[in-house]
C-alpha cells in the first residue's frame, strides 16, 4: 500500500469502512504503527517500515496543503477526501516526535450525527423529556458529561429537530464539526475578536428562536450564556460534569449566582457513551459472585439476565464482541421544587436525592437497564469507570 500514490485514501477507506472515528499514524524507532480508533478504543491496525511511514505522512501533508518539509512545528488543518464513494472531513494534526512527525486524523463523518433523537438511546422517559421540551422551548437545554461522551451528537441530533420545524437556529461552536443545512454556524476565531462570549452577543442580535453555544469551557463563555437564557433565549449548551446535579457545581465554580442557575436551567441531561454488545455473538450467562457483591455494594438491583461479549466475536464485530455503542443517559427537567432548592443554594445530595424521589431515571439505573437488555455488558460498564454520587 504505501507504495502506491493514494496510498493515504486507501488507508482512509479502510478506516471509513472498519468504523473509526480517529487515524493515528504513529513514529516509532524503527518504523510506523498505524492505529484505528473504533467505538472509543483504539486498535493497532498495521505496521509500516520506516521508508513507508514517512511516505506515507508526506502524501498527507500534501494533500492537506501542507509543505513537505515541515516537521517541527504543530499544524492542524481540516481538509475533505472522497473516500468510498462520499465527502468525509478530516481534521489532521501534525506533531513533531522524538521518533519523527505523528500524524492524528479524526474522521468527521456527517453520517455520525444525522440522528434523530428517537436513535440517541434514550430510556422512554427521557425521550419523552426531549420531546416535551422540543415542543415548549422552555429554558436552557444544558448537555453535560465528559469529553467523548456523545454530548455535540445529542445536541446536533436536536438541532435537527428543530432544522426540520423551520426555526431559526443559529451557533457558535470551536470547531464547527458538521455543517447542517438550514442552520446558521459561526465558527469561534479568536484572532478576529470571536471568542465564545463575544460569539454569543453576536448570535443573540441575529433573532434567533434557539442559539447553541456550544462547550461552556470558562467563566465568560458560561456567564454569557446563562445571562441569555435568563433574559428569555432558548439556549442550547454543553458542560463537563460526571451527572446531571453537578452541572450546577461546574456553574456555581464558573462563579454564577443561584438565582442565575435556578432562572436559567430547563432541561439538564448527563450521559455516557458504551460499546453495544454484538448482536450476532453476545452471549448470556449469570453474574459471578464478584459482581452480585459489586452490584449489592452499589444499591443496583441485579439484572436478570448476565449477556456478555464473546471472547472470540466474530466477523461483524471484528472479533471484538461489540458492534457501535450508545448512550446511556440522565435526563433531568427541572420544576418548581428545583428552582426553591437552587434559589436556597442547596447541595448536590440534596438535588440528587429530590432527582431520584421524583422518579427521574439516574444514569447508573438506565446502565442496569440496558445491562438487563443485552445491549451492553457489565464488564463495559465497569471499563467506563462510570462513578456512583457515593464513590
């Protein structure tokens, strides 16, 4: 293959077809390792001599605009390639290493995120959350979780929604990520005064009916955001939290108000990204006395059924034993006892407590849930490290 002149689009559709989300091309001392990242784990794909590798970084660069002999500075650049018969954006990043220049390709994909909501995974009340809140635009719609939990394909899955109901939607993201038709997309550019803050000033002026804004990653990106939602804008946004009543924490140490957070919080939703088991190969059994012990420990109620991956997979899975994933999910609408106890400034355990008491699904309750179904396993959940309010 590396001797080939397209070489890096046949490397490219082979990614494309196995899945992955991500390409790195990896200097070791003595040649390339080229890995795939699949369903969140990265897989070693295959191994290159040095003279292939080194070829085979340069047809990227030029393909990418980028000159040859560069190798000491970082780059990043985004470029399309027409790979298996379609347009897939990449952003390449180019690193200098001990061994010699790394390549990091994430495969924008816009098949990834044309999902509708009913596809996200959600359990059916949290569905019916969405829907509910899609139809009265109440408040801020706040997706938390962290980085690589699925929260921008729950948001573009929403932006979808209201694309096709003819609203005016307008962003400001870094990076914009996927282009979709019929929304208005500014891109953060901070060397040309767009930095999220002056983004959101910017986008509120355009009349929108929803403005996305996209992660709110410091204090000014935060308060401009929460200010328009308080203001009466229907604000969608993300924020790094472990469950839903910790984005108020994430808010409270960005330095906003409790009467800011309780005016501004419509819907606030956590989640989580595991690999689905492989339906061709999953197989059922019981849980071990290990993960009874476990699984008591945690306050879960322990599923019927143990489904678990095979250890050999197959052919569709690629002899992983798991094929795609989803999400799991928390969905919290906030209502008037919320806002009282956020007004009174009350702490994590005491809204987590109200959460559960009113019969809102936590994210460890629907992680049983779909451990009971089959559609993912313990042991996935575990790898996750998914941390319990107690841990």
């Amino acid at each position: 293959m590396p001797d080939e002149a397209d070489a890096h689009l046949r490397l490219l559709g082979e990614a494309v077809e196995r899945r992955a989300s991500d390409l790195h091309v990896d200097p070791l001392i003595d040649g390339y390792q080229i890995h795939l990242r699949v369903d969140g784990l990265l897989r070693p794909h295959r191994s290159l001599a040095r003279r292939d590798g080194e070829r085979l970084v340069n047809q990227f660069k030029a393909a990418s605009g980028i000159e040859t002999g560069t190798v000491f500075t970082p780059l990043g650049v985004r470029r399309k390639f027409r790979v298996v018969d379609r347009d897939i954006d990449c952003r390449l990043t180019l690193a200098p290493c001990i061994s010699g220049p790394k390549l990091a390709l994430r495969l924008l994909d816009p098949e990834r995120v044309r999902h509708r909501i009913e596809g996200l995974g959600l359990h059916e009340t949290g569905l019916d959350r969405f829907r509910d809140w899609l139809t009265t635009l109440n408040g801020m719609f706040l997706v938390s979780g962290p980085t690589a939990s699925g929260k921008t394909t729950t948001l573009y899955a929403l932006l979808h929604e209201m694309a096709e109901e003819n609203r005016h939607v307008v962003t400001i993201e870094d990076p914009v990520e996927y282009e979709i038709d019929g929304i208005n997309q500014i891109q953060v550019d901070p060397r040309h005064g767009v930095d999220f803050a002056a983004g959101v000033r910017t986008i509120l002026r355009l009349d929108p009916d929803l403005a996305m804004v996209g992660e709110m990653r410091e204090p000014e990106a935060a308060r401009a955001a929460i200010g328009a939602a308080v203001a009466g804008h229907v604000i969608l946004a993300t924020i790094h939290a472990r469950d839903a009543v910790s984005s108020v924490t994430a808010l409270r140490n960005f330095g906003l108000a409790d009467h800011q957070i309780a005016s501004a919080l419509g819907v606030v939703v956590n989640q989580r990204l595991v690999r689905r088991l492989c339906p061709e190969c999953r197989g059922e059994g019981e849980f071990s006395p290990a993960e009874v012990e476990w699984l008591t420990a945690k306050g879960w109620e322990i599923p019927e059924r143990a489904w678990r991956a095979s250890p050999d997979g197959c052919g569709r899975c690629s002899r992983s034993g798991y094929f795609g994933r989803i999400g799991l999910f928390e969905v919290w609408n906030t209502d008037e006892g919320d806002y009282e106890l956020l007004l009174a400034g009350a702490d994590e355990e005491t809204l987590r407590d109200r959460l559960e008491r009113t019969g809102h699904t936590t994210l460890w309750r629907d992680a049983a849930e779909k451990i009971g179904r089959g559609i993912t396993s313990f042991a996935e959940v575990r790898r996750l490290g998914l941390a319990l309010p107690w841990d």
